[in-house]
C-alpha cells in the first residue's frame, strides 16, 4: 500500500499565521481564549478564541469563512513546488458550518440557499487557485478535518491522486455560539479539559491546511500512517458512555499501522472539557491500554474551532513529532475522569517517533489517526 506523506502545512488563528508562530506560541503558553463582550454574538460575555474585528475585511466576493480558507490555502500554495492545476492534485474542504453566520444577515430565498450551500464555497475556492478536479467537501461534525485527512490518504492509496490539498475553517457567530449555549456546554472562563472542575467549552476560530503527497520530500518526514472511523450511534448529542466505539477506531489505526501501545509516544485527545467528552476519551483511551501514555488537549490555546479542529491539532502534533516536544493542557491541574489518563500539564521534551491523535463530536462519530516520524528514506 502506498505511503502517505505530510509535505507542507499551515495555520492561521489569533496565536499566528503560520505553523511556526501558533507552535512557538503554544511552548510559550499562550492562548488565543479571551473574555468577549459582544452583544451582536451574545446577550452575556464569554471566552472564546476569536480573530479581531476587521482582521478579515468581507466583501461581496468572499465571506470570512472563505476568507480564511484563502489566506490558509494561499500561505501553504506560495513556493510549495506542487501542480494543483494536474488531474492528480485535489482538493478537499473540512467545515462543520461553512457560511452558516449568513443566515443572521441575508434575506432567506433561493440566492442565500445557494450562498450558504458547502459546495458552492468549494468550488468558487477551487476556480480561484485553479485546481481541475471537482472539490471534495467533508462536513462530519467535530470530527471533519480528520475525516479529511482519512479520505485524502485512502485517494491516495488507491492511485486516483498522487497530492491532496486538505484545508479546513470554521468561524463563530451568534448561531453557533447560542446552539452551544443551549446546552449549557460553554464554559463561563477558560475551559478546564479532563479536569475535575471542567465546566464547558470555548469556542474558537482558526484556519489549517496541509498537503498529502505519495511523493516523499528528502530528510525527515511525517507519514501519515493510518485512520479509522467509528460511530456509536448513541445520541444526538451525547457521546457514548463506554468509550468502546473510539476505542475500536483507536484499535482499528493502531493496527493498521502495525503498533501496539508501546509504540504510542503521546496522544493528542479531543478534549473538549465537558464531562461526558472527556469521561469517554478517558475510557476508550485505558481500553487501548494507553492510560499511561502522555495526552494533551489543545481546547485551551485554540478553542473548539469546530471543523477546522482535527486538521490544527493534527498539524501541531506533527510539529511536537519534529520538535521532540509535547505540549501541555493548558488550564488542567487536577484528574478529573473515573479512568485516569497520563494528561500533561507541562511541557514535555523527549525523543517521539509516533503520535495517536482522535476526536469525536456530535452524532456519535469518532476518528483515530497516527502520525509516524520517519527519519531517513527506507
């Protein structure tokens, strides 16, 4: 089966605009998560992790969200000696909620139907950088940039393309904060995951693209190794409550790129601090026997950037893979799960070689990846 390689990647959201700076900012223990006070988004002030206004001027041509993918997309294409114009270079779209944000300024009709639908944003962005091949769009809950990821590897293996452009944004309005409110699920300060004291989420937005190739650049590498995909068909809204079926996509990666928990160096969890996610990330991660490997959430740098999320956190675990360095869970201090996990709280420098890196969301869905180090060509 061929091999799948992570050849260029980039992040933009409020810690930077490119990998480099979002990981410079997260070893130094910054977080993007302030108090708002906007009334436009809602009546009471909460913490979220959002660009400043006017960071990205809309216009009648491009929304923010499209705007974000644009300069993510820009940032990565710029001097990567890679044709996205060649039959074999596509390119897929992660996002849970798009233009939804449109819907609070637009009059309804068939116009903002149209406007508001996934694929025309993929396609207006695939006609602007010249890609050939019809977009792909990946919109599977919280779960969407990994999915992506899985979908662009599996294309590749498959020999229908040799290159894959993933990139992912979501952005945050008023309809979607407020679902999120009417769970009760956002937390009044900055989150706390797998804590004892987690009381909810933080919003966040951000951008993430990275490249998938068959082609392997010289040096050091990051394979993108495996990927699985589970549902638990629970609820709606709730996650399961054995942890079993993110286990079995845990399982299913691990095996399939041959490791075993021994091999798992740190996990980058989903963590989103509420106490069901995080009790059943805890769960399924001591049924794969890897309750002692270290684990990190990144909601407390990022926010929950929805769509965009997998994509970022996978990205930055490559970059820990390159780094040799494990970032820390920022607002964690205190074991918080019925199955305690190795959560890190400080930062860890060591030799890495492999990292596992999951997520679930909404509708019971779940995904596993596993990231490689590869240090020299076979």
């Amino acid at each position: 089966m061929k091999k799948v390689f992570l050849v260029a990647d980039n992040i933009i959201s409020p810690l930077g605009t490119t990998t480099a700076q979002n990981f410079e900012h997260l070893v130094n223990g910054v977080t993007g998560v302030r108090q708002h006070d906007d009334k436009a988004m809602s009546d009471g002030r909460f913490f979220a992790s959002l660009f400043e206004k006017g960071y990205f001027q809309t216009d009648e041509c491009w929304t923010k969200f499209e705007h974000l993918l644009i300069a993510s997309l820009t940032e990565i294409l710029y001097g990567v000696d890679k044709n996205i114009s060649d039959k074999k270079t596509v390119l897929i779209i992660s996002t849970t909620k798009g233009n939804i944000s449109l819907l609070e300024t637009e009059e309804p009709g068939p116009e903002l139907d149209a406007r508001i639908a996934l694929h025309t944003s993929a396609k207006k962005i695939a006609r602007h950088f010249g890609f050939v091949n019809e977009p792909i769009v990946i919109s599977h809950a919280c779960i969407s940039g990994l999915v992506a990821m899985i979908t662009g590897m599996r294309l590749i293996q498959s020999g229908q393309y040799d290159h894959v452009v993933v990139a992912g944004a979501d952005v945050i309005s008023k309809f979607v904060l407020s679902g999120f409110q009417s769970f009760q699920a956002v937390s009044p300060g900055l989150c706390k995951p797998f804590d004892t004291d987690r009381d909810g989420i933080n919003l966040g937005e951000g951008a993430a693209t990275v490249i998938l190739s068959a082609e392997r650049p010289d040096g050091e590498v990051i394979e993108l190794a495996s990927g699985a995909v589970s549902n638990d068909a629970n609820h709606i809204s709730g996650p399961s409550r054995t942890g079993e079926e993110l286990f079995y996509a845990i399982n299913k990666a691990m095996d399939t790129a041959g490791l075993k928990p021994e091999d798992i160096d740190f996990i980058s969890a989903h963590g989103t601090a509420t106490v069901y996610n995080d009790e059943m990330e805890a769960k399924a991660v001591t049924l794969a026997g890897l309750q002692n490997v270290p684990l990190n959430s990144l909601k407390g740098f990022y926010g929950h950037t929805l769509g965009a999320s997998g994509l970022i956190e996978a990205i930055i675990s490559a970059q820990s893979l390159r780094q040799n360095t494990i970032i820390p869970t920022k607002g964690f201090s205190k074991q918080g799960d019925a199955n305690p996990v190795n959560v890190c709280s400080q930062l860890i420098s060591k030799p890495l070689s492999n990292c596992l890196k999951i997520a679930s969301g909404f509708g019971g869905c779940n995904a596993a990846i596993i990231l490689t180090k590869l240090k020299t060509a076979p």
